[in-house]
C-alpha cells in the first residue's frame, strides 16, 4: 500500500474539512467546492487527516511539499548519531607501553561519542587471579573519567571480565565539534598566513 496522502480528483468522499494555504480554517465544505478553490489558488487539494470524519484536506503546492519533506528527511538521516561500541582487549599481566596504547585507543572512542566494552582475557593460571583484571579495568576507569563513566561494572564471564565504558559526550555533540574542527582546519589551510613586508632600511644620516 502506498503510503502517500490522496490528492486532488482521488479524493473520494462527498465533503471535507478545508484548511487554507496559509493554515486557516475554512471549515465543512463539499468536496467540489474543496477542488474548485484548489484551481483557484493553482494548488493541489491533499489530503491530510484520512481517517478524521470529515476527512481534513488542505489547499497546497504538493510537489514543493514533497520536495521539503524529502530534504527535511534527508538532513535528519545526515545528522542521526547511531551508537556505536567500541571493543578493547587486554591482558591481566600488559605491560605499560602496550597499556598505553589501548589507552590511547579508549580516549579516542570516548571522545567520538562512543561506547567501549573493556575485555580482560585470562589464560591458564591467570583465571585463579581475577583481581588482576578487576585493578586493571579501575585503573583504565579512573585513567579515562574525563571522558567518560562506568556503564557496566566489571563482571566475570567465562574466562573473561567485561566492563562498559560510556561516553560523557554525546555522539551528535562529538560529531558537530569535529565538523567544526574540519571546517577550521580547511579554513585555516585555505587562508595561510600573509607574507611579512620587509622592513626598511634605515635612512642614511
């Protein structure tokens, strides 16, 4: 089924409740009287309340309200922040170069807006030590907490323990500063910074 309103001569029922081009009330009026004022205006008669009784149809340019709607749409789907998680996996025993990396990683998902889910991996004899893990996910936790908050406490699972890290930034305000952040850099790299004149001599005495 189509999901578009009826216009103009689709429209079949005896009477309709008119709203004018501006949003006005005009009120009950037969239905061809609703068509004859729509080619008095050069505007289509749409419906737009199917199931009220009378139907409610309103004087409008259809194709500039479909072409709107179409732009409006396509702008929201532009700026819609899809949720994102992030995954990181370290080991109980890592050593502090690595732990900085992934740390690096961590601070770089947080401040894009997203999710990240913490992994601490055990192997053989490690599985008997989870305050390892446990230590390892606080300290992680403290490390970034400028960034972002715990979401989901550490937790065993399996031979695995999983914490959730979430953003304190939302994912539309980190991608609207690093918008902002592009155009300024482009602006910056287009301008360029004026050649300083040469100074003058000093005149001879």
């Amino acid at each position: 089924m189509s999901a578009e309103p009826r216009i103009n001569d689709r429209i079949r029922v005896p009477e309709v409740r008119l709203v004018g081009p501006s949003g006005e009330q005009v009120g009950i009026v037969p239905l061809a009287k609703a068509l004859e004022l729509a080619q008095e205006y050069d505007l289509d008669l749409v419906e737009v309340a199917a199931t009220a009784r009378p139907p409610v149809c309103k004087l409008m340019d259809y194709g500039k309200f479909k072409y709107e709607s179409a732009m409006k749409a396509r702008e929201a789907r532009k700026n819609q922040a899809h949720t994102v998680i992030k995954e990181m996996k370290l080991r109980p025993k890592i050593d502090p170069h690595d732990y900085d990396t992934k740390k690096g990683h961590v601070v770089r998902f947080l401040k894009q807006g997203d999710k990240v889910k913490i992994t601490i991996m055990f192997r053989g004899r490690e599985q008997s030590r989870p305050e390892l893990g446990y230590r390892l996910l606080q300290r992680l936790a403290e490390d970034v907490q400028e960034l972002g908050f715990v979401e989901s406490n550490p937790k065993q699972d399996g031979r695995n323990m999983i914490m959730v890290l979430g953003p304190h930034k939302k994912k539309t305000e980190a991608m609207a500063e690093a918008r902002e952040a592009q155009a300024a850099r482009k602006a910056e790299r287009q301008g360029g910074s004026p050649a300083e004149e040469p100074a003058e001599e000093p005149a001879e005495a």
